[in-house]
C-alpha cells in the first residue's frame, strides 16, 4: 500500500482517537461554558430590554458601513465552523463582518400561543424552555444545536411536517435590519412579500434579528408504533398511507436499511405510558435509535413504545443520525455507552474546526451528505435512482406538506402538495462515485421533478440551473426595494460549492 494510501486509511479509520480522547471532552466544556453564560446572562438581564440594544448596535454598525462605502458585502461575524453544515462559508473570509450575539428567547405569549426568539436561540435551548412550561412548537428539527436563524434563512424539517410545513410555515414574523440600517418588521399582514422571502435567503435581504413562532401545547410523552418492510413497494406504499393519513400520525418517518427493507415509524403525543412501554431513548447508555430501530426488522415484529417528548425530539441527535458511526465505529457497543456515552455527541463544529484539509478533501471523495426533496408522487423512483447513484444506508425518509405559498419554495402549479426529504448521510457504497458529477446527477434528477435540494450541503448547479429549481421572482423583486446589490451577494454566491471550504 502506498504511503498516500496509508495516510487516507489512518485519517478516516483512525480519527475516533483525536476524537475520543480530545473532542470529546471538548464538546463539554464548551457545553458547560455555553449554558453557564446563558444562565448568567439570563439571570441578570431582562431580555425584552436588551433586545432593543443589541438591535440597534446591529444598526450601528450596518449604517458605518454604509458611510464608509466599503468595497465588499456585509455578512455576519459567526465564525463558519460553528455552522452544523458540514463545510465553512469562504466568503466570511474577505466580507464585512456584522457582530450578531443574540441568544435569548424574548418572550412566550401562550394568550397568542407565539414565542419570541433571537436567532441564535438553539433547538435544544428552545425545547428545554417550552417543555418545561408545557408547550413545544410545532416542528422541532432534529438536532441539539441548530439555531432559529439557521432554519429560518435556511430551511427546517421534522416528522410533523406532513401536518404543519416546514420550520419557516410555523413562523409569524421577523425583524430584519436591513441594508440602510433600518428595521423593518414582516408578517402576512405587514410587509408581506418580504415576509414570504426571507425563508431560503440565507441572509441575503438583510440581518434576522428576532422570530415570532407558533406554540402549541405540549404532552409528556409520545407513542411511537413501529412497522417493518420488506419489498420497496411496501415501504412506499405504507410511507404513503400513514403520510396522507387525515387523523392520527402527528409524526411520520422512515428509516432505510436497503432498497428493500425499512421501518415506517408513526407517532402521537399522549398524557400517559403503558408501563413496561416506556423507553427513555435520550439516555446515554442507550442504543442509538437507527440501531433500535432496525432490531425490530431484523426481528420480524411490529411494536409500540413511548418515549418522554424531548428524548423523541432529539432521538437522532445522541448518532447525529447515523454519522457519528463513521466517526467512533464502536461507538454502539454497551461498554462504551455506559462508560462514555454521556459524552456523546461531540459538536459538529468542533469536529469541523479539528479537521485538517486532508480530512477535508478525504471526507469529499469519501462522503455523501445530501437532503433532496421531491414531490412524493415520486419517491419509489427516487429511491431506485439513489440506490443507482450513491447506495447510502441507512436513508431518512421525512415527509412533508409544501403550501401554495409565494417565495422561493413552493410546488408545481400552485396548489399545495405533499412532498418527502431523502436524506443520504454517510460513505457511497458504488464504486463509481465522484463528489461533482454524482451529485450533479443526482441535481438533474430532482430538477427534473420539480424538486429541491436544502442547502447546507455542496451543490454543483450552475446559476441558470439554481434558479430553475428555486423561483426568484419574489426574492429579486425584494433585493431591488431593499438595495441588497451592493450589501448582499445572491443567495447562489453563498450556497455554491466554489462558495465554501
């Protein structure tokens, strides 16, 4: 074996070391660091009053820019290996960096059942928040550290999308302060087309400085009935049933382990656990969930179970789905669950920030991280043409009800339509794999559906391409009003491939 060789079968099957023994423990004291400021912060600052502050240093320091007529376009400071996508922005290297540190949650009005969040407030912040008071919001994607304006600019799903949308359908309003400076207020009823133009804008019409959100009240826990198949015909036939279901199934998803074998899991809050049916998944010496999951394929056999709420909101995030078993490969086995589990997972943008450019360019030839979304009409095609293409189990399968709404995002014909995200998280199982034309393919292909890829990954489009999944007619009438040209790049210039390290 070449020395090359050597270093690439090191790099990938070795880096379970750096990160056991370092990152690890890293993870968590940047945790305690985290939640300890926020509990200070929160314990001597009213939140509602400061709020207004932060605000208008963002005004600040957007209008000196505007004086000083510089050159390049504004973005926000936050360094880009604290994203959770996998690659960091090259941009942040050469614009004007706006200081954005808003990490509170404003206020929850349960009279008008809305929360109000600043755009760094996290996921898991979030739950934690409104759990304990009794009320969620209506989607909760998935992991720990996701922040509101992530999935806001960006896009968010969950298992209850099918009812309620994505994570922008459940949000009412934004604050936004724009390029001149100002601040401008959205919602359906007040600046209304920038309001439907700011989900997938990815900061390009102006800095997210609050959200106001639904709630709706929560139930302790959630009762999930597992439902094992065996053929790629029963897995798109019970997918789709249990989806377009008109009562029941608050939550539904899927999770492939083949072409031919999956579980359809399908999930309603309730007040009470059956006993000897609770299953408290969250818990560090448990299995990761795919893991539990599939040992009711392997065993023929349906099931039910409840989980508290919180430990179904987060049961992918302990595996970061299934990632982190390319990372720490025995990371399953009971003995390192009970003794360090509680560690696990280590912070993507820890494990961002470690990796060298070697682990870079490994992880590109090696690796395939990739949301696409099609219309479910289509998700049996979908499914043959990326066991075609990547051959990536297990696969996550999340539906998801797309409205007639204007905007980037919305389905062919104007009517509302369900639609399903495939997520392909892992190392390609073809020998034919190569990062820009498999992936361009696969480009084509939901193109050619009338789908759409979720930006946090690499996209290999072309512009003329990009604008052909997503419509740009709102979003560039919008930059035109705002005077984005010369503050903001194109939501292309930020998302492409040549964009990002």
């Amino acid at each position: 074996m070449a020395s090359t060789e050597w270093l690439e079968y090191i790099l990938l099957h070795y880096r379970w070391v750096v990160v056991v023994f370092f990152l690890l423990p890293a993870s968590l004291c940047f945790d305690v660091y985290y939640y300890t400021r926020s509990w200070i912060i929160f314990k001597l600052n009213s939140a509602p009053e400061h709020h207004e502050i932060r605000v208008k240093d963002v005004q600040r320091q957007v209008r000196e820019w505007n004086i000083n007529s510089e050159a390049v376009p504004m973005c926000t400071a936050r360094p880009g290996w604290q994203s959770i996508s996998f690659r960091e922005a090259a941009y942040k290297k050469a614009f004007h960096k706006i200081q954005i540190n808003m990490v509170d949650i404003l206020e929850i009005d349960t009279d008008e059942m809305t929360v109000r969040c600043e755009p760094l407030v996290t996921m898991g912040q979030l739950t934690h928040t409104l759990t304990e008071l009794g009320w969620t919001i209506p989607v909760v994607p998935e992991m720990d550290d996701l922040t509101i304006g992530g999935l806001v600019m960006g896009t968010g799903i969950e298992t209850s999308s099918h009812k309620m949308g994505l994570f922008q359908h459940i949000c009412v309003a934004y604050e936004l302060v724009v390029a001149d400076g100002s601040v401008l207020m959205c919602s359906e009823t007040e600046n209304r087309d920038l309001f439907y133009s700011v989900p997938w804008s990815y900061g390009t019409l102006g800095f997210l400085t609050a959200v106001k959100i639904k709630i709706i009240p929560a139930q302790r826990f959630v009762r999930v009935e597992y439902k094992p198949c065996y053929s790629l015909d029963d897995i798109v036939k019970t997918f789709t049933q249990e989806t377009t279901k008109v009562e029941g199934n608050q939550f539904v998803e899927g999770v492939m382990y083949s072409l031919h074998s999956g579980v359809v899991m399908t999930a309603n809050m309730c007040t009470a656990a059956h006993p000897g049916q609770l299953n408290k998944i969250g818990r560090w010496y448990k299995p990761w969930f795919f893991k539990h999951v599939e040992t009711y394929l392997i065993n023929h056999e349906t099931g039910v179970e409840y989980f508290p709420l919180r430990d179904y909101y987060h049961r992918h995030t302990r595996s970061i789905f299934w990632e982190i078993q390319d990372i720490i490969p025995f990371g399953n086995n009971v003995i390192f669950r009970y003794l360090l589990g509680w560690l696990v997972p280590p912070k993507v943008s820890l494990l961002k920030l470690t990796q060298g450019q070697a682990v870079k360019e490994l992880y590109e030839k090696n690796h395939f991280i990739q949301d696409m979304l099609v219309p479910l009409t289509v998700m049996k095609d979908a499914l043959a043409f990326f066991e075609e293409e990547v051959k990536i189990y297990p696969i996550w399968l999340c539906p998801f009800k797309l409205p007639a709404n204007p905007g980037m995002l919305h389905p062919l014909n104007g009517e509302e339509a369900v639609f399903i995200d495939i997520g392909t998280y892992g190392k390609p199982g073809v020998p034919s794999y190569e990062p820009t034309h498999t992936t361009r393919r696969i480009e084509k292909f939901v193109r050619k559906h009338k789908g759409f890829q979720m930006m946090y990954a690499d996209s290999y489009m072309t512009r003329e391409e990009y604008r052909e999944m997503f419509d740009h007619s709102l979003y560039d009438k919008m930059r035109k009003k705002l005077h984005c040209e010369r503050a903001f790049p194109e939501v292309y210039d930020k998302v492409n491939r040549k964009a990002r390290i």
